[in-house]
C-alpha cells in the first residue's frame, strides 16, 4: 500500500490511521473477549485478576432452576418465533415482489414497520393489548410478539433476494405441469434459500436477544435468558452470567459465520452463473 | 398460464381469451392475496391495532366519564357560577354509592388527583361515609361528609375531568396544563419533568451519535480502502460484536468499568489517579456501552458508501495540484455525506428508543423517555401518560424516520 517514496507525513498518517483504527477495534472487541475467562474464574467475583481455573459457573448454570429453566425457554421461544417469522414472511415477500395493486408501498412500510417502531413501546402496546385474551404471562403471547420483531427482517432480506430471482423459471416450471406448490418447493425455494435463512438468522437473533418486550410479558416462568440475564445484572451480579454470556458469544459466533458462509456461497454461485 | 398452454395449438375466439385472461388474472392476485393475507393479518392483528390502541389511550378518559354519567349529563347545563342544583347532588350521592366497594372509586380518586392532587381523599372519604342517613337531603349530606362539595371549584374539576377524551395526558408530556380558565399554559414546575426528559434523550442521542461517527469514520474508511482479505477480518471484528447479545455486552462493561476493573486497575497502575473513578451508574458508563452497542450501525452504512467512491478521484483531485488533506476534505469527503446521513439518523433514531443499557448502567438522571413509558405502564399504573410519553417518542421517530427514507432510501438490513 505504502509507496517507497511515500513523504514523512504520508508515512505518519499511514501509520496513525492504522493504530487509531486498532483502538477502535480494541474498543468493539475487548469487553466481549473479556468477560470470557472470567467464566472460568474459581471465587465468586466477577472481576481480575482470577484466581485460579474452574468449571463451577459453567455447572451452576447447567443445574441451577433458573438459568436451566431460561435456557429451556429461549430454546423454546425463538425457534418457534423465528419459523412463524419464516414462513409468514417469506410467503408475503414473494407475493409482494410480484404482485402489482395500489397501496402496495404503504402495505409493505407496514408490513415493516415493528423494525422501526420503538422497542417499548411494542412493548407496552402488547402488554395492554394481551391482557384482556390472557396472552400475558404466556408462551403463546411471547412467541406471536417475537415473531412480529423478526418479520421485518425476513420481509426484507427475502425481498432482496427475490429482486436477482428470474420468474420465468416459475412459468418454465409451470409450463412443464408442475403445479404451484411443487414449483415453490422445487424452483423457488432452492434460489431464494440464502435469503430467507438470512432472514431467519436476524429473527432468530432479534428474538434469542429481545429483552424489552419479554420484561413486559413474561411472568418468572417463562423468563428467558436475555431475561434472566437482566434480573442476573440487576440484582446480584455472579460469574455464572459470565458463563451464560460465553455461551451467547458462541452462539453468535456461530450465527456470524453461518451468515458469512452464505454470503460467499451466493457470491460464488453468482460469480459461475452468467448474470 | 397454464390455460394459454393448453389451448395453444387451437384456434380461439377474441371473447373467450380476454374471458381465460381474466380468469388467469383474477387466479393469479387471489394466489397474491393469500400470500400476502396472512402476514397481513398477523402484523395487523399483533401490532398496529395494539400500537393504535395504546396510542388511543393518550386521549382516552374513561375514569369519570364511565363511572358518573348520569351526573356529568345534569352539569352539562350547570351554569358554573353557584353550586349546582340538588338533582345534581342526588345524583353524585346516587352514583358514588353505586360505586363504593368497587375499583370504580379508587379509579375516580386517582383521575381527579391528578387533576387538583388532594382530591383523592375527596373522593374516598366521600365513598367511605356513602350511602347517606334515610332522609338527609343529599346537599347538606355530602357537605358534611367533606365540606369541598360547597365550593364551585370541585364541581368544575369533576365536570373537567368528565370528559370522554381529555388533552391532560398530552398536554403534560410537553408541560402543559389547562388553568381554570381553559387556557393552555404551563404546568407547575413540581410536575414539569417531561420536557427535560426529551430534552436529556435528544442531548444524550446526540452525544452518542456523534462518538460513533468520529470512531466510525476512519474505521469504515481504513476498510474501504484496504485489500478485500483484509477488509473482511476486520468486518468480522465489526460484526462479532453486532451479534453479540446487547446483555453480554453491558455485562462485560460492567466487568471493565467497575471500581475494581481493568480500567480503573490500569489507571491506578499507572498513576493516572490515586482512587478509583467511578464510570458506572452514571452517563459515563451510559455513553461508552450505547457508543459500544451503535457503533457497528454507524460502520456498516459509511463503510458501504466508502466503498463505492473509486479512489481514482482523490488521486486526480492530487494530481491536479491539491495538497491531499485538502483534496481529501474537499473531495472525499463530501461523497461520503449519504453514508454519514444513513448511519448517523440509523443511529440516532436506535438510540432514543433505548431502554436497557441506561437502566442497568445509568443513574436516575440518565434515563431516557423509554424509561418512563416503562415507569408509568409498571410502577404507577398511569395508562395514560405511558400512552402520551409514547405518543411523543413514536412522533420524534417516525419524523426522523421520514427523512431517512426520503432522502436515503429503505434502511439496507443486510447489514452490507
């Protein structure tokens, strides 16, 4: 990058451009790698330097009732939450994509809109409006207002896919004798797959980190992690929410590469193909 | 289509194909409608109608209006300038008994106290000492149950609190109240928090804002102009963190920015001070864990832009005589004003919706308007000013949200 004839001031902007972006970076990713061995810690403070190894905080995790029991709920909740979110959302993209009928742009701004309303207000909003039908304090009530979260993600991610979608494979499909169903699960869903499991991601991760809206209508027992962590700051602050947030940064780790395996696996393909 | 396939090879009248296209036609947008129809309905059915209602319930007043109808209806033709007449008092007796020994009484003690405070005890006492002795007239009764019934002013509070929808919430979330009057004018200074609520979640979105460009922007622009292999480590060192739950992270800036934590160890090390600082439970703690969560959506927008500006440009701008930060200030910079737009509104808007990160590490002086939305829908059960408080933030972000769209198209959530 650096030409050898490069003037001194070229040469310290270089360089301090380069150690200015380091502690940046070192800003965004210290407290994640830090609070990692602290789960590791064998006394029961949450803080340096740690005096010796132990797996203690990883075990009151697995067995105490309530970290389990909010492990078993987020388990629960967001893979439900995400396939509602899934399947409604990607069903209403590929019909918004292709049909054409007025209202159509203030029907999608709505269809989206949960992604830019205020997170506690949805929150309250779904608190007066659940109670009366007695969905507060319930699994239903919490993965119907999870998935409402996540839908806009897949809306628009699948969309976005669907815009490099050829239709005429549909009509190819359909001119061969396939009906639609068939054609939707044999032509379409293959193409648009990297799309709407992007999407799925985001809603997972929406639903596996909301918080908000949990507060509001969850009772104790269907408290979930990010729940469960919240009460865990709020009220006596252990190494076993280091241990719970090692687990979360594994998981989103997980999701992160997932993500980007798709995303070079798209731009391979798009890469072969002549488009 | 597959109609027109069919009946390709033979010849068909004019009438009978427009007849099969619009058959095929009305097949095709029912086949839309039950694509779209049930997300639809669910988005509808889970989300606007309860955000319309909560908003509703801003203006709703039921409290009075519900419970005493029949009196509100006689002081509809109340002159105002004497006490009413006895129908007028019968009624209230009548009604307020009907009342007592249910919720019906505390609701009404709660609405008129916010109105006038010390009128709950009013409306309480009043109820206790219900009904009234067999043959005492109902004027002197309620008299002498509390002797506020004689004064004009209690009748003009209940008649103001009586209606079916009242501005009061509205009004109080921007400090103002309705003097005796009716004039709008501002609320007493004891009440008159809510301006400086907006105001502190305007300071604070602007301060978070303005961190993460001043971070953001050499970071997306040390990307941009890197080779792609290493563009992309450094994307994942952006991401990572993007995906981590918000939790974690304000767990481990707890973990940092205790008294005993690395930070403070680190200052004391090295004798920047003597005892440790405290950076939590203040802005402080609030501002480093918001720039820390926001800062990845400042990055991406910039970063996409940046990457579009061909670097041919700033080398022209230098090779044609200009000194480079000029060329770089003159230049590049003004083409990375939609990315600075973008991540700078995506930012803000996030950032006055917060709720989690000034509760768990701020003091009560750092929280924002969602912390009293919160506040009034748990702790004091005032429906109402949850609804006004949310009126206003759903207002400022929807605004906002307005001009993003407008002049920087739909928010990009591919995250590239």
């Amino acid at each position: 990058m650096l030409q050898p004839y490069a003037s001194p001031l070229e040469r310290a902007w270089y360089v301090g451009l380069r150690v200015l972006v380091g502690l940046i970076l070192l800003f965004l990713i210290l407290p994640i790698l830090v609070i990692i061995p602290l789960s590791f810690n064998a006394d029961s403070f949450l803080m340096y330097p740690m005096s010796g190894f132990s797996l203690r905080w990883y075990e009151d995790f697995f067995t105490s009732p309530a970290w389990r029991r909010s492990l078993a709920n987020s388990l629960i909740i967001s893979p439900l939450a995400t396939l509602l979110a899934m399947v409604l959302g990607t069903m209403a993209a590929i019909g918004l994509v292709r049909a054409r009928f007025p209202g159509k742009a203030l029907l999608t701004a709505i269809l989206i809109s949960p992604m830019v309303v205020p997170v506690v207000i949805v929150a309250v909003a779904l608190y007066m409006a659940f109670a009366p039908f007695g969905l507060t304090g319930t699994y239903t009530g919490l993965v119907l207002a999870h998935a409402v979260l996540g839908v806009p993600f897949v809306v628009t991610t699948v969309t976005a896919t669907l815009q490099g979608f050829d239709f005429n494979l549909v009509r190819a499909a359909g001119s061969l004798g396939a009906g639609p169903l068939t054609t939707f699960f044999r032509v379409t869903l293959p193409q648009v797959a990297p799309g709407v499991i992007s999407g799925g991601l985001f809603a997972f991760a929406i639903s596996f980190d909301e918080v908000v809206v949990t507060l509001f209508l969850a009772s104790p027992e269907q408290a979930t992690l990010p729940r469960q962590m919240f009460s865990g700051i709020r009220e006596n602050i252990s190494p076993t929410i280091a241990a719970a947030a090692t687990i979360l940064v594994l998981m989103s780790t997980l999701m992160l590469l997932t993500l980007e395996w798709l995303r070079r696996r798209n731009e391979r393909l798009r890469g072969v193909s002549p488009g | 289509m597959t109609a027109l396939c069919e009946t390709a090879d033979a010849p068909i009248a004019p009438r009978a194909l427009k007849r099969r296209l619009r058959h095929a036609e009305r097949r095709r947008n029912l086949l839309f409608a039950a694509l779209i129809g049930p997300l639809a309905f669910f988005v509808l059915a889970s989300f606007i109608v309860p955000i319309a209602s909560l908003l509703g319930k801003s203006i709703d007043n039921p409290e009075v209006h519900g419970n005493l109808p029949q009196t509100l209806a006689l002081l509809e033709d109340w002159s105002g300038d004497a006490l009413p007449d006895d129908a007028t008092f019968a009624s209230l007796a009548h009604e307020l008994t009907q009342a007592a020994g249910t919720p019906a009484v505390a609701n009404i003690a709660k609405r008129l106290n916010r109105e006038q405070p010390g009128t709950r005890t009013l409306v309480m006492r009043t109820a206790r000492g219900l009904p009234l002795p067999e043959g005492t007239p109902a004027r002197e009764g309620l008299i002498q149950l509390d002797a506020r019934w004689g004064e004009t002013q209690t009748w003009h509070l209940l008649r103001n609190a009586g209606g079916a929808f009242t501005g009061f919430y509205l009004l109080s979330a921007v400090d103002r109240t309705v003097d005796a009057d009716g004039n709008i004018v501002a609320s007493p200074p004891e009440e008159a928090v809510y301006l400086d609520v907006l105001k502190r979640t305007f300071v604070m979105s602007i301060v978070v804002t303005a961190v993460c460009l001043l971070l953001g922007f050499p970071l997306a622009y040390l990307m941009a102009t890197l080779p792609a292999r290493h563009a992309n480590l450094l994307m994942i060192l952006v991401l990572l963190p993007f995906w981590t739950s918000v939790l974690v992270r304000v767990a481990a800036w707890i973990v940092l920015l205790q008294n005993e934590g690395l930070i403070n160890q680190l200052l004391m090390w090295t004798g920047v001070t003597e005892a440790p600082v405290q950076m939590l439970f203040n802005r402080f703690g609030v501002y480093v864990a918001m720039v820390h969560i926001l800062l990845p959506f400042m990055v991406l927008p910039l970063y996409s832009v940046m990457k579009g500006i061909p670097p041919a440009y700033l080398r022209a701008a230098v090779s044609l005589g200009c000194p480079p930060l000029r060329s770089f200030w003159r230049v590049y910079f003004p083409l990375t004003l939609p990315g600075i737009g973008a991540g700078a509104l995506l930012v803000f808007i996030l950032c006055m919706g917060y709720y989690i990160t000034p509760a768990l590490l701020g003091g009560p002086n750092d929280q924002m308007i969602s912390y009293f939305i919160a506040f009034y829908t748990n702790q004091t059960v005032n429906w109402g000013m949850a609804s006004a408080l949310s009126v206003v933030l759903l207002a400022a972000t929807l605004v906002l949200y307005g001009f993003y769209v407008r002049y920087l198209g739909t928010p990009n959530t591919d995250a590239r």
